[in-house]
C-alpha cells in the first residue's frame, strides 16, 4: 500500500518575543518563581483570566489568587 507523508524537520532558532498572552480557564494556575525562590501558584479567583505580558510587565484582567506548595 502506498501512502503519502509530509516530512517535518525541526529547526531550532532564538527570537526576541516583545509581548505574549494566553488564557487561564477557571481552576487553572500558573507556576511562578518569586524572588526568594519560592514557587507559587497564580490562578483566577472565578473565573476565565487573560494574561498579558507587555513592556515588562505582566497584567491580569481579572482577579487572582495565589496558592503554595507549588512543585
């Protein structure tokens, strides 16, 4: 039996990402490393959040909260 594949190659290269963004869905969090080398977790307290990262900064359009014992 003949078949008919495309092939993938994987190529790796370094970009310079200005800003991102993507969603939480609710009781989801995301893992971030504080200063003192704790881990947390950051999540949204009722609901769906947007994340932005731009100019340095990150920024939530809705509420958070934070929870330990993050691995």
């Amino acid at each position: 039996m003949k078949s008919t594949i495309i092939k993938v190659q994987r190529i790796e290269t370094e970009i310079d990402i200005a800003a991102f963004s993507f969603n939480l869905k609710s009781l989801q969090y995301m893992k971030v490393k504080l200063t003192n080398g704790k881990w947390i977790g950051l999540g949204g307290v009722n609901s769906d959040t947007k994340v932005t990262y731009i100019n340095g900064e990150l920024k939530f359009d809705n509420g958070l909260q934070m929870v330990n014992y993050v691995r």
